[in-house]
C-alpha cells in the first residue's frame, strides 16, 4: 500500500473535474482521479492504498463523483483533518469510509506503511510507530455504514419501497 | 435553551419540540433537488436498490441546467436518463431546455420553496433558499434518491454563527460583496456544518437578489445553510408565487451561535476573491490593473434581473475591451424577458457581450465558455478553484456584476466607480 499526501482545502474540481461528469461510470471516474491535483495518481493508485489530506477535503460541489472516483480507485480510505460536509455525507450514505483525525493526517508521510481498523477507529503508521483514535461515528452513522448505505439502511428500515 | 431559526425548521419537521447542536435528527422534506448531472446517479442508485416508489410527485424538481443544451452526446444521454424517469414517475416540477432556469434562480421564482420549509439539493449550492427563511441545504447523490423515495433526510443539528447587517450600501456594492468580504472574514471553513443565520437592521436594506446571493455562498464558507429572517422584502417577492400556507421562523432571544460577526455594510468596498480560493479576498482597489481575458456574469448566484441591471447599466453605450470576451447569461427565461423588456440585454449586446440561454456551463468548466491556458477570466460565480473553468492554468477572479462590468469595459480588474471617470 502507498499513502498518497495532500494539502487543506483539496476541492471536488480537482478530485474529479467537472469536464468528466458527463460519463458517471465509476471505472470512466476513477481514471480522471485528482487529475487537476496529482496528474499522476489515477495511473499509479493501487487497490488498498490511502489518501491522507489536511482540513475541509471534498469542499466545493456537492458531485458524489468524488467519492465514487476514489472509491473505484481502491482507495482503502481517507484520512483527513478534517472533511467538508457534503463529501463527509457522501461517503458514510455510498459506504466509503473516512477518518477524521488531525494528528494523524500531520504525522503521516508519503512512503509509510499504514494500517487502519474501521471498527475501532484505531490509525497504526507501522514506519513511525505511532498509533491514534480517529474521531468515532455516531450510531445512527454506523448503522448506514453498517448496512451498506443509505438506502440499504432505508430499505431495510422498511421506508424506502 | 433557545433556538436559532434553522434549529427551530429542522425541530418542527423532526417532529421534536426542541433540538439542539449536534443531534441526529431524521425530517421530512418539502421538496427534493436534482439536475442533469446528479439526477442520473441518484437514478442509478434508486434503480440498484431496487425502488419503485417515490414519495410525492409534486415535491420533487428535476432541472436540467449543467450541460444543457446538451454540450456533447454524453451529457444528452445523462439528460435523457433524466427526462425518462420524470416521466416514469410523472414529476410535476420537471424543466427542460425551453422552461429549465439555473435550478437556484428557478426555484424561488416558480414559488417552489417558501419559509419555514425543509429542502435538499444535489447541487452544492442548493442552500440558496436561506434567502426565503427556508432550511435548505446540498446534499449528494444518493440522498437525493433516499429523498426521492422517502421524503426524509438525516441531518446533524448544526450550530450557528450570527452575522449581523449594518447600516446600508454605498453605489456599487451588493451582495456579492457581503458575501466575499465574509468569506475573508472567516475563511472556506469557517463556518464548517454550520449555520449562517443573518440578521440586524441592515437586513431591510438588502434587496431579495442581494440575499439570494449571499445565501447561496454560504456553502464557499463550509456552511450547512445560510439563512434570513422574513420580512416584507421576502413578503412582497412571495407575493404571487406561493399560495401555499407558510410559516416564519425567528430565532428565539437566548439562541445560541458560537460567535458574531458584525459587517457594517457602509465600510463595505467592491470585494474580489483572487485565484485559488473564495477566501483569497481582496478590495478591488488593491488588485486593479490585473489583465483579465474573459468575463462572466451570471450563474445562481448573480444571475438575477438585479444583476443583469448592475452590469448593463455600466455597460450600456460603452464598449467590452478589444481581446476580452464578456459573456451574460440570465438565470430563467423570465429573467431573460424582464431583462428585455427593461432594455438591458439590448444595451449588453450594443456593448460586444455574448448573451445566452440559462445554463451552469461556464461557472463550471463545464461550455459556454472554458478558458485556455493560461487565461484569466472575472467572473461572477461562486468558486475560483483550480481549473474550475479551464485548465490548471487557468484562473478565475470572482466579484460582483458591477465590477465584472467595468472590467469588461477595460480589460483588467476595475473599480466601477473610477470607470465614470474615464
């Protein structure tokens, strides 16, 4: 696995720039993949690596796009400071998973061996020899996460029909 | 404890007598936003879920605005994608090419959304309907098809920041400028799963396209919402649009907000936010002289007959700069006819502007008016990010029509209250 590094405020234009939204396939998506950012990341992303970013990753439009290109990259998660609130919500209902844990997404460098536990929570950087708690998600998320999305958990619920 | 307006919305349709900061609440839903470019993927998820059902076919907009008239065969058959399944399921508020407007200019205009009700938008800057004291809020795909089917959503109770208006606006100031001088203020996440909630006497001076602007930013800010308290402004514009009944929310006297911020809108200046951010703020007098290479004015949020007056009035018997193209695009066919009818669109053309048909096109990048490398474009839309119109090379200066004017009129960044003076 490779931990790719990036900075605050990384916008859904660069994540996945709206010249290719025209075809939401999410393999067509993942090839254009923080173009605008990192020209060389769709063409070097492989399955299980991670994404580590400072504040408001995904700020901008609202384009679940974003996610879904990184998803279909095999981006195992991402790591942020913090994330803007419509890529936060697009994830947890697509069932992709992000961590949201500032001291983590510092330390962390390109090159590290990462492993996380979704379960607990738990960021281990096997290079540094550091480990730390990412902020935890509230049942009522969990429960989406847990289902598989939000309309899984809708459908199961019975109120979605 | 006391309420701000938005968590007093989100209380009534949680069906909760109180809420507060941080509470997961799920509510139901006046009415569920999609386009052309979010539509289909929350049609594929709908599908993949196996639904059949929607909620209520009269509370449901689709509006195919991004890339229409349709830019390339792809994008034809995302509207397609679209076009059928509002008549699959026979949604009453479908516009297509001939009626659609920019969804945000569109709504409010219709009478679609009127105060105190609760709606989500796949499109970012579905939170322009603060402006009528309604909760409004962007939100992605997949919750636009969960609301679809539904008629709810899940929310986290935000906590709010209080901006509080004084004073009134000197000539060629507006909204626009409000909204980037807070954006300075308090940077794209400063207001981060936040409420915007905006008060104080220099409300009654802002015109309703004034609020509809700055509200519709509040997402450059982070925000959840941006909100207004209703008033006769907000009275006379539903007058005639929204029969339905409605209800206003103020905010009680102990609300809690996490701070204030005060904006004198007397000491307000033309503001520009320079490439690459909404936050990189400066007064125009602080950066006139940059060469710029196009102009845009338009899009949801300045779009509006106000706006397209601010920037024909400058422009009317002068002339865009040779080697500048100044493209104006109205927001709805209504806008575009009142625009007529007053003379503005004349006196665009006369000037050297390309003048369209509503769509998002330019402010995204998307045609209509992409840049090369390079360029430098002034525009009047909402984000200057990397390659948002263009190449990474490309930048955008964003401000408010009256400045994107007189920069069309000179070909670099101007204060339009030097360009009497020329």
């Amino acid at each position: 696995m490779k931990v790719y590094k990036y900075g605050d405020n990384v916008d859904t234009d660069v994540i996945i720039p709206a010249r290719h939204l025209n075809n939401p396939d999410p393999k067509a998506l993942a090839s254009h993949c923080m173009e605008d950012i990192d020209a060389s990341f769709a063409s070097t992303v492989e399955e299980g690596d991670i994404i580590v970013a400072g504040a408001n990753f995904g700020c901008g439009s609202s384009r679940e796009h974003a996610p879904l290109s990184i998803k279909a990259c095999g981006v195992k998660c991402v790591i942020a400071k913090s994330f803007a609130r419509i890529f936060y919500r697009n994830s947890i209902n697509i069932g992709f998973p992000i961590m949201e844990c500032a001291e983590a997404a510092e330390a962390i460098q390109p090159g590290d061996k990462v492993t996380v536990d979704f379960q607990s929570g738990i960021i281990t950087d096997e290079t540094q020899g550091k480990t730390w708690q990412a902020a935890p998600f509230p049942a009522f998320v969990n429960g989406i996460i847990q289902s598989g999305g939000l309309l899984n958990s809708l459908k199961a619920r019975g109120v979605a029909k | 404890m006391g309420m701000t307006m938005t968590q007093k919305i989100l209380a009534k349709h949680a069906g909760l007598e109180s809420v507060e900061a941080g509470q997961l609440i799920e509510a139901k839903l006046d009415m569920v936003l999609g386009n052309d470019i979010t539509t289909p993927v929350a049609i594929t998820e709908f599908n993949k879920a196996g639904l059949t059902q929607i909620f209520d076919k009269d509370k449901i907009s689709i509006v195919l605005d991004h890339s229409t008239p349709c830019k390339d065969i792809k994008s034809a058959q995302l509207c397609a994608q679209a076009r059928e399944f509002a008549k699959r399921f026979d949604i009453t508020n479908f516009y297509d090419v001939g009626q659609m407007g920019v969804e945000h200019a569109l709504l409010p205009e219709k009478g679609l959304v009127a105060p105190g009700e609760t709606v989500i938008g796949a499109d970012s800057h579905t939170c322009t309907y603060g402006a009528l004291g309604a909760f409004s809020t962007g939100v992605g795909s997949t919750d636009m098809a969960a609301g679809m089917a539904t008629g709810l959503a899940w929310f986290k109770v935000p906590s709010a920041i209080k901006v509080t208006l004084k004073g009134k606006f000197r000539p060629y100031v507006s909204g626009k400028d409000v909204m980037l001088h807070l954006i300075g203020e308090i940077g794209v996440d400063g207001a981060l799963y936040k409420s915007l909630e905006f008060g104080g006497e220099g409300v009654k001076e802002l015109a309703m396209d004034d609020r509809f602007t700055i509200a519709n930013m509040a997402i450059e800010a982070g925000g959840k919402n941006g909100i207004f308290p209703v008033d006769d402004v907000t009275r006379a514009y539903l007058n005639g649009r929204v029969t339905r009944a409605w209800e206003a929310f103020e905010p009680d006297a102990d609300a809690v907000y996490e701070r204030e911020v005060v904006i004198d809108l007397d000491q307000l200046r033309p503001t520009v936010a320079l490439p690459h951010l909404p936050s990189n703020t400066r007064t125009v007098d602080q950066v006139e002289g940059m060469p710029i290479q196009q102009v845009v004015i338009g899009s949801c949020t300045n779009g509006r007959l106000k706006d397209i007056k601010e920037a024909a009035e400058i422009l009317k018997g002068r002339k865009v700069a040779k080697g500048v193209r100044c493209i104006v695009f109205p927001a709805t066919q209504q806008i575009m006819l009142d625009a007529m009818a007053a003379g503005y669109i004349q006196a665009l053309i006369e000037a050297g502007c390309a003048v369209s048909t509503p769509t998002c096109g330019p402010c995204l990048g998307g045609h209509m008016g992409v840049l090369s490398d390079g360029e430098r474009a002034i525009s009047t839309t909402n984000r200057n990010f990397v390659g948002r119109m263009g190449p990474v090379s490309s930048e955008i200066i964003l401000s408010s029509p009256a400045v994107a004017a007189a920069s069309a009129v000179t070909g670099c960044v101007t204060d339009p209250a030097k360009l009497e003076k020329l």
